[in-house]
C-alpha cells in the first residue's frame, strides 16, 4: 500500500510554555470565543496560539487544551479527571483584544476553559517516573576547547543513529537527548552529573527494534546499542530509572458540555480566509525531486502527484479517491501558496480545495463504497477483557521494548481500540479498522508483540496482506498478539467506507 504524503506530516503545533496554576482573578478574557463540541467525524488536527491574538482547536480532547492551556508537555503530569477527559473532543475558536501580547493567551485559554467548562485545577507534586543522567566513575569526553554557540546535529545511517555536540552543557543535553531518543527515553531526563562545564563528544546508538542490515560477507549480524548502554561505554555516564517529586496538575472538575456562546458569536469572529494571497501551480520539470515544507500561512511542495495534493487538501486516502484518470498518479507539479498572516492548517486545507477546484476544473460527489479495511471481530475464544472501572479515566500507553511493543488500556471501547490502533501499530495496520465486536461496554487491557521491521516474511517487509504474513522469527505478529492476548481477531475484508467519486477533472498542460 501506497504510503500517505509525506508533507502532510510536516506540520507542528505551535505552542507556548507557562507555570502551571489556576488562572488569575484579572485574566483578560478573550474577546469572543466559539466553543461547542466537535462533530461525528470532525478533523483532529490543530491546537494552538496564532499570531495576532488567536487560538483555535480542531478535535481536542480536554487533556489536550488543558496541556496547551498550562504548557504541560507532559500527559502523565495531568491527574485525575472524569473518563472521557482523552475521548471527548471539541472545536473552539477564540479572539482576543486587539494589541493583546502572545504571552497573556495562556491565561485567557485557562480562563475560558474554566469559564465554559467549569474547569477547576490545582498544582499539586507527585512522585513520577524519570531518567536520570548520573556521573560514572570517570566521563569519556573533555571540555569544549574554544568558545562558540551550543549545538547537536543527529545523523541517522541504516539504523544507527549519531548526535554529535559542540559546547554543550550537561543541562542542555538532557533536554535535546529525549527528543532523538523518544523510543528510550519516554519519561523526562533529569542532569544529576554535577558537571558544570562545556563539553564536545558524539553519541553513537541503534534505535529501538531497527533491524540492522548484514554487509555482503558479514557472518554475524550488526549487534544493536542501546541509547542506555552508548551513555555508558562513549560517555562513561549512566542513564537510570527513579521515582522524582514532580509537579502536576490535579483535574478536580470539569464539564463534559461547554455552556452556549454568546447569541451571535459566529458573526463576531472574523471570517476564515477561503484563498491564498499568492498561490501557483503547475507541472514540475523532469527530475524533479519531491519535497517540501508546510507552515502556518505558506506551503511549497514540489513534484507531488494530484492524487497526493488531493489527499492534503481533501484528507481522503489516495486508496479512497475513486474515478481519477491514470495521469494523476502519473503527472507531478509544483505548488507554492501564501497567506498574508499565519493561518490554521484547517483554513489552509480550505484554500488548497478553492485552488484545485479553480486550476483543474475539479468537482466530486462523496459517497460509501466496499472498501478493504481490517475488522475487529470477536474469535474462537472467550475474550481476555477485563470490565474497567468506570471511575478511572480513558487511556492508553504504548511503550517499545527490546523486540517488543506493549500496547496497555484502561476504561477503552472497542470503538475507541479500532480508531486508535493504526497509529500504535503502523508496520502492520496498512487500512481502516472497523469495530464488528458488537461488544459493549469499555475495558482495561494489555497487547504485546514484535515489531514489524524485526518480523520475517510479509510482516517485515511490508509486502503481502501482513494479517496473512508467517512468524518465522518465533515472534508475535501484531494480529497474533491480538488473537491469543484478547481472544479477538483482525481479519481483512470489505467494507462501506467514505470515499470521493471524481466528477470532472481537466489536466494542466505542461509548460514550454
């Protein structure tokens, strides 16, 4: 199956930082707000702060606004709360006054929050999980020889992966080592060194599950390293694991139902821009290399097929765009558009529509039609659910080991497991998952399994339907893990899904 465009995963949420706290008592409010929840289907994309004093929200849980809100980077330091606090979701557009700094919109979304959700926290400490980057017997590095700005670039060849840093400090590199180490460090990195100076070396490590190429005339295959075990061996410091006294936000209450806007908000809100101010698109030139880069209020791709341009502009899955002649996945173009201030992506979803609409005479009708998908059924055995604590709040946590992946739920839907499980296990969900169980109710459980690159045949590769691919290596298939871990069964097959019917099309001539 053909992969999604890679530009549609270049976008990055924008966000500020703040302490966490209840908003103060002389919070300006914004100046109008739209909140309501978000619709059966609605997209699940932006939230943030854009420049000239607003905010919006596309599909936001409450964990997630109530992250944003108090700059909590970090899900495991908000506690407590009702079970829908991560299912619930909700759109929310806001103004503030004019002249307004960017740094007072924290407040004011902390101050809405509790305005129309009721929303009422407070800062508590807890013990949590950390690393901790401790001193060993005799580091492996010396101090920076020269003066110069701090730096780390990461280098990533066939699996292993090199960080290379100049002047830095012990403190930075705690901060910039869970960033390209996301798969081992999954909680924060706290400096207990004592080392106070500047420092250059390079890290060298395999990432997590990367099935490392053998060299023509290797007998033994690569051996993996660790990010814990290239600390230790290239640094002569140690990673560990402890319990630290943190700071957390504690969920006391919080309303499933914003109260109404005010009579007529939608018209005090300044309309969303339809066009780009300055948009173009035409036919790349011969070798063209595809790439790109998309920010708030300007886009520039090049060499990307229609079919891919509708799959940004319209999020249908090239699979599902149905009618299209062959020369859109054939022809490639160029496009390059600009918006006269930052824009949310949603908006800028809306003028690439208006844009292909206008440049290729574009018009389709939606419809649903049988299509593959996975579907979730119950097996031959009893399903190993167990019944949630209704009480408990509604979340999942997927954590990579060495040549395994744990996937553990508490108070989660079926429903909820079929719409998150593409994400938590890519290599082998490659489609839609459709919730046939017929099982009511929400449950906590666990799944374990290999990862797909470290998986021989099919699974591994990619290649034939992975539901149907052999486990020669001795592991867990992700569909196997399914079946013996949960007595369900993930099974390929067709079923009504959305897709969009092409209509009319006119091609672009190619330019002299």
């Amino acid at each position: 199956m053909k992969q999604p465009c890679a530009i549609t995963i270049l976008l990055s949420g924008l966000l500020s930082s703040a302490a966490f706290g209840q908003p103060a008592a002389t919070t300006p409010a914004f100046e109008t707000a739209d909140v309501h929840v978000t619709a059966p289907g609605g997209p699940s994309r932006d939230v943030g702060f854009i420049p000239g004093g607003r905010f919006e929200a596309r599909g936001a849980t409450m964990l997630r606004l109530i992250s944003v809100a108090y700059g909590v980077d970090d899900d495991a330091r908000i506690l407590g709360g009702p079970a829908w606090l991560d299912t619930g979701k909700f759109d929310i557009i806001a103004k503030a006054p004019a002249g307004t700094p960017q740094t007072a919109l924290q407040p004011m979304l902390q101050a809405l929050l509790a305005d129309r959700f009721k929303l009422a926290v407070h800062n508590d400490t807890k013990p949590l999980p950390i690393f901790a980057l401790i001193a060993g017997k005799r580091p492996l590095f010396k101090e920076s020889a020269a003066p110069g700005e701090a730096e780390c670039r990461m280098n990533a060849v066939e699996g292993v992966r090199t960080y290379t840093c100049h002047n830095m400090t012990m403190e930075g590199f705690v901060e910039r080592l869970p960033n390209v180490a996301a798969a081992y460090l999954n909680h924060p990195l706290m400096d207990f060194t004592g080392l106070k100076g500047t420092y250059d070396f390079a890290l060298h490590w395999t990432g997590r599950n990367a099935a490392l190429p053998a060299k023509s005339g290797d007998t033994d295959p690569p051996t993996p390293i660790t990010v814990f075990e290239a600390v230790d061996k290239q640094l002569g410091l140690k990673i560990e694991s402890r319990q630290q006294p943190s700071p957390v936000i504690v969920v006391d209450h919080v309303n499933q139902t914003p109260t109404d806007n005010a009579p007529g908000v939608t018209k005090t809100l300044p309309p969303a821009p339809t066009e780009f101010e300055v948009a173009e698109i035409k036919v790349s030139k011969p070798g063209t290399p595809q790439n790109g880069s998309v920010n708030p209020g300007r886009i520039e791709v090049f060499s990307i097929t229609l079919k891919e341009m509708l799959n940004f502009a319209y999020n249908f899955e090239e699979e599902s765009i149905t009618g299209a002649p062959k020369w859109t996945d054939t022809d490639h173009f160029d496009l390059i558009a600009k918006t006269p201030t930052a824009v949310p992506f949603e908006d800028m979803r809306v003028m690439l529509q208006n844009l292909i609409v206008q440049k290729f005479k574009f018009t389709f009708h939606k419809e649903d039609q049988p299509m593959p998908v996975f579907a979730l059924n119950v097996g031959k055995r009893t399903p190993k659910l167990k019944d949630a604590d209704p009480a408990n709040r509604s979340a999942c946590t997927r954590t990579p080991g060495d040549g395994t992946v744990t996937y553990a739920c508490q108070n989660t839907t079926m429903a909820q497991l079929a719409e998150k499980v593409r994400g938590v296990a890519p290599g082998y969900i490659t489609r839609p998952v459709v919730d046939l169980t017929a099982l009511k109710g929400a449950f906590d459980f666990a799944i374990t399994w290999t990862p797909s690159q470290l998986m021989g045949g099919a699974a591994g590769r990619g290649g034939a339907d992975p539901a149907m691919a052999s486990t020669p290596t001795g592991g867990l298939t992700f569909f196997e893990a399914i079946d013996k871990q949960l007595g369900l069964k993930l099974e390929s097959q067709k079923y009504p899904q959305p897709v969009m019917v092409i209509d009319h099309l006119e091609r672009l001539p190619a330019e002299n």
